[in-house]
C-alpha cells in the first residue's frame, strides 16, 4: 500500500533507511503510526482476480501461487488463529480463496506461499526505538503489548542477515506456525505449498509437510508440491521438497524438476522501480525449462489489485508469444544438452543481475557478427 516496494513492515521500523523516512514523511513516526495503521488503508479497491487470471491463462500460466502469508504476519485468508487477517481488516475479502476459485474455475494447479516461518525474527525491529534525537529511546508501536500478536511478543533472537538467525528456536512459535499453516491448507486445499526457506523447525515441519501430502493423497492428488529452499536455515530433502531458487536459475540440467520464482519488478509494489521486458522473461523461460524447472513469476500489481501498464504489456506480449511457441515451453522435456553458443548463465539464488549481463554479452556479440557479415 506505501508504494514503497518489498520488506516495508520491517524496514520501515530501522532508522535511516529509504521506508523509514517515506514512512516518517507520509504517515508519522513509528512510535504510533506503525505497520498496523498501515493495514486499514490497504482497500484492493479494483481487485479482479477472474480478469487477472483469464490474463495469466492467456499469457501461459499452468498453475498460479497466492500469497498466503508475508514475513509481515498478516494473513491473507479467513483465518481461525489470527485476528489479523484480510477478511476482519484491510480490503475485508478472502484473497487466497478468491484466487483459489478463479485459478480453479480456469483448470489451473493452485498453490499458496507461507513466509511466515521466518516472521518471529524478521519482525524484531519493530520492538525497538530510534537511536538518535529527538525520539531516542520511544518504543516503536511493536514494543506495546497490546499488538504483540501483530509483531510477535518482546524477544532477543533477531534475524540480522544470517540464514542461522532466519527461523526462531521458540517452540511455542513453531506452534503458531503450525496452527495457521495447517488451517490454510485443510481450508484451502492447495496442490501447491511454497515456505520461504528450507523446512522450518524440525520435526514440527516434517510433521505439516507430511499432513499435507497426505491429505493430497485423501483427495486422490497423489501429486500435490511442496516447494522450499536448499539454503539457509531448516531442512531440504530432495526427496520431500522440490528446489525453490529465488531470483536465480541451476547452472546445468538438473535430475529432479526444480522452480525459479522471480518478479517482473519488486515483490511488492514501489514507484520508480525498473520491470523486465517480455524478451527478458522469455530468454529466462527458455533456459529454466531446457533445465528441466519451472518459472514461478510475480507479476506486480498496484495497490488496488489492478496491473499497472508494465506487468499489463507484460502479460500481452507474453500471450502473443505463448500462441505461437507455447509447444516449445509446456509439455517438454530436457535434451541431452542445453542453451546455445558459449555464454552460460551464473547459477544459483539472487545472481538475476549476472544473468542479465549476459545477456548483454549475447546481445552485443550478436551485433558484431551482423556487422561482419554486412561487411
């Protein structure tokens, strides 16, 4: 909603950086206008999700991932363990079950993503204070108990930007964790489940994981996903979990199908923020299936819930270019070989910038053989 890109609810509580000062210039100082004034304003006023899917259809898509809930603890679903929630606040609608019905009603796998396993730590600098006059030492509107099931209750295990510090040891988070991320997925049903990370928190991920594909199995959808990550803290078991990369693709043909997840522009809305072109998400497509993965892309929208003109062209063109080469994209299987001439992608997660340099590198070698052969 700040049009202020991804990460905001935590950002915007540590002084100094870009949110914290859009946050003090727009809506006060985080001692009393904290990220839950934040979530009232949030309305999804032009939300459309039967326009968007039938878009996302058109434009390729196979299966379609809602959010279910941020690292902002804010749960996007009707949830029966959490007051904050986008049906009781907010824009006041069920999002998850309005994509649930729209990707379904189109034949379309649905998935949903939890970031919730990572919120306890992530969230930590909202309990803090500004260190600097004329407000050093005012509690943030986190510190207030009153909202602690919103930022978590007082603790001193915060996540400062290591994968060891990324899941909490609390046990009775786990709990919570546990509680909310199954009520999703017995309420919702989804062929898909994404946790930002590797598995959290032992055998109480283990036991979930194990829950939903049984219940995948009860409605004899033997072949229901669950995504996570091979990096950072918790668990990956190959066997268990197909490989999420983030912002990022494997640097050869990889055995086990695989998934990129990606944005055509931050996570979340910012202003001023540059997109990828449609050849740019095409040429990345391209080389993720040739690698036997799948492309998991966000496509930005504003505030309101409608597409601003770059993920709108976006779509076009990707619709355009589906009609005539979707064969070549779904239903393939890798070769024996893959990619073409001698610049390779960078592999691995967050290396999208190396992956655009080369193909800058194509594009410029590509211009010098043209030129040599028009002389």
């Amino acid at each position: 909603m700040p049009r202020a890109g991804d990460w905001y609810a935590r950002n915007m509580y540590m002084y100094g950086s870009p949110q914290y000062e859009h946050h003090l210039k727009n809506y006060g100082h985080p001692s009393k206008a904290g990220y839950k004034d934040i979530i009232p304003l949030w309305k999804a006023e032009k939300f459309d999700p039967e326009a968007l899917m039938a878009l996302y259809k058109r434009a390729g898509a196979k299966y379609f991932v809602s959010m279910g809930v941020h690292h902002d603890n804010f749960d996007l679903w009707n949830s029966k363990h959490h007051r904050w929630n986008a049906v009781k606040m907010g824009p006041k609608r069920d999002i998850v079950g309005a994509w649930r019905d729209a990707a379904r009603r189109r034949c379309l796998r649905f998935g949903v993503s939890e970031h919730l396993g990572a919120s306890h730590n992530w969230f930590y600098p909202s309990h803090q204070y500004d260190q600097f006059w004329p407000k050093i030492g005012v509690d943030y509107d986190g510190a207030n108990p009153e909202y602690a099931d919103l930022y978590h209750p007082r603790h001193d295990e915060p996540f400062k930007g290591h994968s060891h510090t990324w899941y909490t040891t609390n046990a009775a988070y786990h709990q919570v964790w546990f509680n909310r991320i199954r009520d999703l997925i017995d309420s919702y049903q989804p062929d898909l489940l994404y946790s930002d990370g590797g598995m959290p928190f032992g055998e109480v991920g283990r036991s979930l994981v194990a829950h939903f594909y049984n219940q995948g199995t009860k409605r004899g959808r033997v072949d229901v996903v669950y995504n996570c990550k091979a990096l950072g803290s918790g668990e990956f078991y190959p066997e268990a979990c197909v490989q999420d990369v983030e912002r990022g693709v494997m640097t050869g043909i990889n055995p086990r199908p695989w998934q990129t997840d990606t944005s055509n522009g931050d996570w979340f809305y910012a202003d001023g923020y540059t997109y990828k072109t449609a050849p740019e998400v095409i040429r990345m497509l391209a080389d993720i299936v040739s690698k036997n993965g799948n492309l998991l892309l966000n496509v930005v929208l504003y505030p309101d819930g409608s597409p601003p003109p770059e993920s709108d062209a976006l779509l076009t063109e990707l619709a355009r270019w589906m009609s005539v080469n979707a064969e070549a994209i779904h239903g393939t299987r890798p070769w024996k070989v893959f990619g073409e001439g001698p610049t390779q992608t960078v592999g691995g997660a967050f290396k999208e910038k190396n992956y655009k340099i080369n193909v800058l590198i194509l594009k410029e070698n590509s211009v010098k053989i043209d030129k040599h052969r028009r002389r």
